[in-house]
C-alpha cells in the first residue's frame, strides 16, 4: 500500500528530507528510515539535515519574511484556503497514509486530516480578524491604538503521534500572520511531513508564493537544538514530552526567545455517582484506547466515587473484552499498535513499576504475538487499580495503560485530579450542577482543558489547546492563540500642534 500512496505523492523510496517550499536540497545528514509499526515494513528512506542544510534553509526563510509580511493578511488567508481544498481533494490518501506510518486507526488518520482542513478554514476567517485595540490617549490631539505585526521564522517542532494536525495548527494560523515557517518533524514519522510538503508546495507555486514561506528540516533531536538556539528563529513551538519541553524552553529563554509549548498530559475523569455511567463508558475507553493510548489528551485516570467504583469497573471490563486489536487500517479493530519497540518496552516496563509500587492489575497486559501482530507493536489496553500518589501514576506512559483509584468527597476527587505535575486535560461525568460547576470553578481543575459529560481526549480546533505545568502552558488553535505568532505594537500619534508629554511633565526649553 505503501507504494501507491508514495507515488500519489510524488515521493520516492530514497528521498531527500529538506526542502525550502520550492526545491529539494541535497540532504547531508543521517538517514531515517520509516518503518510502519502495522507491519514492520519500511515506507521510505528519508535523508536528513545537516547543519549546512539547515543554516541554508533558515537564510532563505529569512529572505521569504522580507516580502511575504508585506501580502495583505486576507491574501495570505487566501492561500492558506486553497491549502484547505487542496487538502480535501488529499484526504483519503494523506489520511491512510497517517495512519500507516504513525499505526493509529484509519478512522483517526482521516480525522487528523479533517482537523487540518477545519484549521485551515479557521485560519482563513482569521486572516480578515487579527484585530488590535484601540485606547483613548490622556493627551489632546492624540490617538492612540495598537496593532499586530508578524514576528518572523516559526520553528515547529513536531511529536509522533499528531504527526501532521500539529504542524498545520502551527503553520496555518502562523502564516496568516506573516511568519514563514521551518517545520521539524518527529524523526518517528518522516513521510507524512513529506507529503504535506508536497501538497504545499503545488499550491504555494501556483500563486508565487516566496520560496522560503513553508520549508522542511528532517532530523532528530540535534535538529531541534539548532532551532532552540538559533537567534534568527524569534519563536519555537514544540509538541512533545516534557523532558523535550524543558530543554527547548531552557535554551529558547536563554536567548529570551519566544517558545510555545505542548508537553505531556496525565489526564484524568472523575466518575461522580451522578453520572450518567452508560455515557461515561464510551468516553472513559475511547479516550484510554484510542490511538492505542498515545494521544496527548488520552485518559490515563478514572477517580471513581465509592458507591458506584463496583459497578463501573465490571463495565470497563466487560468493554475491554470486547475490544478487537489489529491492523488499524482494518475498520474492524478499535486498537493498532504503539509507534514502536521502543514504545512497547516503556509499556513493558510501566507494567512492572505498578506491580512493585502495589497496583493490582483489574485486565491484564501483555505483548500480542502470532498473525497479523509481527511487528511485535500490538500491546493489550490494560487497567490497574492503584493509589495516585504512587510514583508510576505521577508519570505519563504512552501507551493504554488505564488506572483506577477511588473517592468519596468531590472535594477530594478534586485535590486528586490536580495532585500530578501535569495540566492537560480533565473531566467530570455527573448530571449534577453544583458538582459541575464545582470542577470548573476557580477551586476547580487546574488544567487548559476541564470538559463536562465529555471524555478527556478529542479537542475542537475552535477552542485554545494547551494545558498548565508541566504540559508547558502554550495554547495553539483556536481562540486569540494566534497572538503567540505576532508582536504587539502600541502607536500613539500626535496630531495637534503642540507636544505635550505624558503623565503632565513640564519640559519647557
Ligand atoms: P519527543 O519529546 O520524544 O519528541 C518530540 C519532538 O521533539 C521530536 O520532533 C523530537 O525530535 C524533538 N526533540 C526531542 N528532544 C529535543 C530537544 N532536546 N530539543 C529539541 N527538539 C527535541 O515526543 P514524542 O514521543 O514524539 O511524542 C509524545 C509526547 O508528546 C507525549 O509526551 C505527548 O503527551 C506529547 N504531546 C503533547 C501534545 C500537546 O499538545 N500537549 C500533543 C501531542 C503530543
């Protein structure tokens, strides 16, 4: 399958993994090779960056910015439209191809897609929105107002498991705003990158876009630490884990850079005994199983009232029975694999931790073997009862690995829910106002995202997305999340005849 969907892209086997928008460089780092987690076969080969490669990329955005924050931002939205139709007509393809490479269900690859395309379209009614204030001066004849002005190269930082959404949650609303932007994706999932280049660039050349607006630096970790040193890169927008978040957003503070980051979640549902437990059933395993655990937002706490933890538990397990795990291309299957071995031996290794710290196991886990599992990718969603303050459930494994713990005052489930380093996503289930508005209160949760009757996982672009703590308190998306892209200038202009200065000093000469 592989081979069609690399050919509707115009991508070959051995393919060089840097580009500025308009050509391909001659690559002179390491190769990475793609393999799929679904079958362990190899998708391509793609040659990374050198440091002469990336320092080449940067000089041209640099030039890109020049004239490019000079387009009109409603023509500049006007692009990033005809990126959304080009991604509509792409849909099927880059969607399967997502799902091949990264191993989450088909039904995800085509909603990650579906996810660019509504950024796209948000990102286009913002175009004509970047509005600033207007204030009234204390001085007569004076107006004063502000505007927004765009900052310059975006550097995006991408992690595996959104491998393409986050990188047009970036870009999208940064090129509106004027910035050009050098994406680096997660060296895990190289080919879908190239595609979206691809599509891109074919949009990009039929209006004559600058070349240096979209460019692409495949790499590593090393790769990343040239964007967070880089004093020409005004911002970095990281998605990853927190251990990356630190080290990007150490070096981009020790230039007194802008960074934008999106770390890890721990993310918990409280189960109240008013909840709706039919409800929270389908909320609670979709968001510990889908995408086989490895989403951001995935649920990785239930904190369950006493008086209904029996008779909810027995319906995890009983759902957990049914769950079909397999081929994620293979609608049939609710889980695929993890991203790889390495990803499974964190799983492995998670289990063993919670057994020594005292969690007992409620379903089992364990490595799937035999047909149709010989990557040796495909893990059992598993779920453990355990304390939270144990070390392990303090920590972010990625993978379906689903705790339960109980409470009995919603007081407590609270003090719980917030008691991790964590602050992405949370939730309550309970058809209780005064519960409700008790979680999203200012005593509340302590997350970016606190969601009512809805699961942790699966967020609107409408919203801002980001989360507090150790999640590293960017917010991307929706809302006002585009002013991470721009810079605030106040302009006060005096049209009188006289030059009065502020706060009524007297200056006379
Ligand atoms: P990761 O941290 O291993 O890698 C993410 C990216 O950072 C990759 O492109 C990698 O090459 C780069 N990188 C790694 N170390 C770096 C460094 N020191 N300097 C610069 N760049 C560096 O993460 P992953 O395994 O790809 O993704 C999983 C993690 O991402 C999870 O923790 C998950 O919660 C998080 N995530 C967060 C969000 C969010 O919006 N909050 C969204 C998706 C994923």
């Amino acid at each position: 399958m592989a081979d069609d969907i690399l050919k509707a892209f115009g991508i070959s086997a051995q393919q060089s993994g840097v580009s500025t928008g308009k050509h391909w460089l001659e690559a002179g780092g390491a190769d990475i090779v793609s393999v799929s987690p679904v079958d362990n076969k190899t998708i391509a080969t793609v040659k990374s960056a050198d440091r002469s490669n990336y320092d080449a990329v940067i000089a041209v955005a640099q030039e890109a910015f020049k004239e490019w924050r000079q387009w009109p931002a409603p023509r500049r939205g006007e692009i990033v439209r005809q990126i959304g139709e080009a991604l509509r007509a792409h849909k099927e393809q880059l969607g399967r191809l997502v799902s091949y490479e990264m191993g989450k269900s088909l039904q995800e690859g085509y909603g990650e897609v579906q996810e660019m395309i509504d950024i796209c379209d948000f990102a286009v009614g913002l175009s004509r929105q970047l509005y600033g204030l207007s204030m009234h001066s204390e001085r007569p004849g004076h107006r004063m107002y502000e505007q927004w002005h765009p900052l310059g190269i975006t550097a995006i930082i991408s992690a595996f498991n959104f491998p393409v959404a986050v990188w047009s949650w970036n870009s999208m609303l940064a090129w509106v705003c004027g910035n050009v932007c050098v994406w680096k994706p997660s060296e895990k999932t190289p080919v879908t990158a190239l595609a979206c280049q691809r599509i891109v660039e074919t949009v990009f050349a039929a209006n004559n876009v600058p070349e240096g607006v979209c460019c692409l630096v495949t790499g590593g970790r090393e790769t990343g630490e040239w964007m967070s040193n880089d004093h020409r890169v005004p911002l970095v927008s990281a998605t990853g884990s927190t251990r990356m978040g630190k080290s990007v957003g150490a070096a981009v503070g020790a230039r007194l850079g802008r960074s934008l980051l999106e770390l890890g979640g721990n993310n918990a549902i409280i189960v109240s005994k008013d909840a709706d437990l039919d409800m929270t059933l389908i909320g609670a395993v979709f968001g510990a199983v889908g995408t086989a655990g490895q989403r951001c937002t995935s649920t990785r706490r239930l904190i369950i009232h006493e008086s209904v933890y029996d008779a909810f538990t027995a319906k995890l397990v009983k759902a957990y029975a049914q769950l079909r795990i397999g081929n994620p291309l293979d609608e049939k299957n609710h889980v695929g694999p993890l991203i790889d071995k390495d990803a499974v031996n964190a799983y492995l290794s998670t289990i063993s931790q919670v057994k020594e710290q005292g969690g007992t196991f409620l379903v089992e886990g364990g490595v799937l073997e035999g047909a149709g599992y010989e990557s040796g990718c495909y893990v059992k969603p598993c779920i453990a009862a355990v304390e939270n303050t144990y070390a392990i459930v303090q920590h972010e494994t990625f993978a379906p690995i689903l705790y339960v713990m109980k409470y009995q005052t919603l007081t407590e489930a609270i003090a719980m829910q917030n008691d991790v380093p964590q602050g992405l996503s949370s939730a309550i289930m309970t058809l209780n106002l005064r519960e409700a508005e008790q979680f999203l209160s200012a005593a509340g949760s302590d997350c970016g995202i606190a969601n009512v009757n809805i699961g942790t996982s699966g967020a609107e672009i409408g919203g801002a997305f980001g989360g507090e703590k150790e999640t590293g308190g960017g917010r991307e998306s929706g809302s006002d999340a585009w002013k991470a892209y721009m810079r605030r200038q106040t302009n006060t202009i005096n049209y009188s005849d006289k030059l009065p200065l502020a706060q009524g000093i007297k200056f006379d000469l």
